[in-house]
C-alpha cells in the first residue's frame, strides 16, 4: 500500500500504519531468527547458542522504524503550490555561494592535518575520503552529466594502479612522471570500452561495463607474470618532495625530508605529504569537472543524459560525446588508481572488487546526480561511517545499510539534488558572444 494513502482527509490512518510495520516486523522476525537469533557458542562443544532477545530487539526496531518512517513521508508532503521544504531551500540557497563553499572545504580539509588534534588515524581517514571524493567526481562525469550508467568503474582504477606501479618498477620513473602516464592509459582503457558499448543504455549498458570491471579483475589475477597474480607486487615506492625522501636513514648522497628541515623524524610526515598529494589531484578533478561543464563539450553530456534522440535531432555527435565521457571520467580513475598504489606500497586484485565499483556509483548516487558538493557529502557519510561504526563489530555493516536507507528514504534524488542549470532560457552561456549564439 502506497504511504500517501494512509494520509486521507480524515487525519492518520493508524490502522493502516500498523498493519503494514506488522508485516515488516513479521519479515525482520524471519531474518533475525536467521541472522542474531542463533551464533556458534563461544566454548569448545561447537554447540549452537540462541539468543532471543537480539530477535526481540531487531523485531522492535523495525516495527517502530517502519512505523516512523509512514509518518514522516506522510506529513511531509507539501499541498500543490507550498513552499519547497526547509532543506531544499537551504540547498537552493547555499548553491548561490557554491565558489564560496567550496574554498571554505578546502581550506578547512587543508589545516586538517596542522591541527595539534590530528593523529595518524585521522590523517589516514582523511586521505581514504579525499580518494573516494575524487573517484566520486571522476564517475560523476560518466553518470551524473551525461547520464551513462557505469558498473566497472574499478577497472579504471585498478588500470591506473597497475599502470603506474609496473611503469615506476620496470622503467624506474618517478611518481610525478608516471602520474600523467597512467591517468593516459587509462583514458585509452575508457575509450576502448566506450566503442563496444555506443548502442547500449540502461540496464545493458550496465550490464556490459560490468563484465569489463570483472574481466580486468580475472585478467589481473591470470596474467600473475605480469601483475603479480592474486600475491599483487609489493614495494612500490613513495613519491619524494623535490627529492627529499621520507625515510629515517637515506642512502648515500642523499637527504631526508627531516635532516633538510632540521626536524625530528616522524611517520606523520610521510602521511601529510600523501594527503596534500591527493588533496592537490581532488581539487584539479573538480576544477576540471565544473570547467567542463560550462564548455560545449559539459552541455552536451547533459543534452544526451536528457535525451539521447533529440540530442542527435540537434546535430550532437553521441559517440564523441560518450567517448570523451569515458575516457575523461577514466583519466582520473587512473590518477586515483596511481594514488593508492603509492599510498598502500601494495597493490592485488582484491582491492579492485565489484564492492569498489557499487560504493563509488553510491557515492554519485546518494549525494545527487551531477552534484559536486553532494559527493563530498556522501563520500563522508559512506566512507566514515563504517570506519567509525569497526567498534560495534558484527553490527558495522547493519548500521552501514541503514544509513543508506535513512537517506534514499529522507533524499530520494540524493543528499544535494538541487543543481544550477547550465543555460537558463533568456540568458546567454558562459563564452556565448553577444548578440549570437555560442
């Protein structure tokens, strides 16, 4: 039964409320007897232990949970011709100062690691969002603008990490040379699957990149004379700073980033200069992202994510337009992927499982299609939080999946879904020259 109905002229319709969060709770009942309600005990007999008030409580949350959640959608509904609610206003109002935000985050993600309160942990954390922040925007181009639906993002990812790790062993090239060179190969890997696939949209197109993320990954592990096999390659060096290496003992003729600077060794140092680096390649990826847009190429990625026969109807090219798609949104996976080779030292198939590809499309997803600002706010919520939940144990991930609930039921376009058009109707775009059309 649809919520909207449970809300008629006569007020709530608590009969119809309860009834549907019964049948909810009887289902969570059936999962919970499976799920909480029996574990192996912890003695040796290998005896099985019930444990009947996890079920109850399960039962209890998802009955009241339900419950609320009918509520909530069915007073929030606005009457034809209200007001936008609080937060949509608050976000339509934000987005007039979005220059002025966004300088704002990056100086306080800036100042993060200077602070007396950072610690390793912290630090780490924050390189491990600012990652998934640039891969959000990177798949950003690819899904949000022009609307293709990519499921085998990680094979860009895992390209670049390859890439650049087999470039820096076998040739010995420095990071900062290998950095262009794999973010390129895998521009060339983006191209190569946009060609295959220029026919296909929806759910094909989906179905098709995510084939091409699993086959790079079984590619990966076969080929193990070259990439290690499912053992990875290890000893992947860390990028220097003007040639200051950050190691307590440098080799001869050498000098290290503490003695250069006359200050005490410290592992911090080594993860701050790896933050910054990520923190440099986030804000380019955004520069570039939000100068696309306002280009011809940006309007037409928005033109076929709209719609693809009037797109060609006004003479856009749809295979120049979902080539540069993939291959630009896979540049920048391969400049993440080079990152976090050099970030882990280590580098194996495992890290580049389907998982990587669902959490980054959730990261587009949940913080709004085409939004900028949305994934830096989904990228915090979806990669903290299980980070911060590891103390609940067994529970990390339930409260990772209720999180996303919570928000696709609160945002069902996503956490920031207002955008500001590109061209509004009576007013020229950006480079438009007067008085014709751009």
């Amino acid at each position: 039964m649809d919520l909207g109905n449970r809300f008629g002229d006569d007020g709530i319709q608590w009969g119809a409320i309860l009834k549907d969060a019964g049948l909810a709770a009887l289902v969570a009942l059936v999962l919970a007897l499976l799920l909480f309600g029996v574990r192996l005990s912890d003695g040796g007999g290998g005896g099985l232990e019930f444990r009947p008030w996890w079920v109850v409580i399960a039962v209890a949350a998802v009955f009241a949970g339900r419950a609320a959640v009918a509520l909530w959608i069915g007073t929030r509904k606005p009457a034809s011709g209200t007001a936008l609610p609080w937060f949509d206003r608050a976000v339509a109002r934000l987005s007039e100062h979005k220059r002025l935000l966004f300088a704002a985050f990056f100086l306080a993600v800036a100042i993060l690691p200077l602070l007396p309160v950072a610690d390793r942990r912290m630090v780490d954390l924050a390189t491990l969002v600012m990652i998934y922040v640039m891969l959000g925007w990177g798949l950003n181009i690819v899904v949000g603008l022009a609307g293709l639906l990519d499921l085998g993002y990680v094979a860009f990812y895992a390209v670049g990490a390859y890439s650049y790790t087999l470039l820096a062993i076998h040739f010995d090239l420095s990071f900062w040379v290998c950095l262009p060179l794999a973010g390129a190969i895998a521009a060339l890997f983006g191209v190569l699957l946009g060609f295959p696939v220029l026919r296909l949209r929806g759910d094909y197109l989906a179905i098709v990149t995510l084939g091409f993320g699993e086959m790079t990954r079984i590619i990966i592990i076969n080929w193990s004379s070259l990439t290690g096999g499912s053992e990875g390659i290890t000893g992947i060096a860390v990028p220097t700073l003007f040639g200051l290496r950050f190691t307590p003992s440098p080799a001869a003729g050498e000098t290290a980033f503490h003695q250069f600077f006359g200050i005490p060794f410290g592992g911090i140092h080594k993860l701050i200069f790896l933050f910054y680096i990520i923190l440099i390649l986030a804000l380019l990826t955004h520069l570039f992202s939000e100068r696309m847009r306002k280009l011809p190429m940006g309007r037409a990625w928005e033109a076929l994510r709209e719609d693809e026969i009037a797109s060609r109807a006004l003479g856009l090219n749809p295979v120049l337009v979902k080539l540069s798609a993939f291959g630009l949104g896979a540049m920048f996976a391969g400049f993440a992927g080079s990152f976090f080779a050099t970030r882990q030292g280590f580098i194996n198939p495992s890290s580049f499982t389907f998982i990587e590809s669902a959490i980054i499309l959730a990261i587009v997803v949940l913080g709004g299609m085409g939004s900028q600002v949305g994934v830096i706010c989904a990228a915090i919520v979806l990669i903290l939080l299980p980070e911060l939940a590891r103390d609940f144990a067994e529970f990390r991930m339930l409260l990772f999946g209720g999180a996303m609930v919570a928000i696709m039921v609160w945002r069902p376009r996503g956490l920031l879904a207002h955008r500001v058009p590109s061209v509004r109707l009576g007013q020229a775009p950006p480079g438009a020259l007067r008085g014709g059309l751009p």
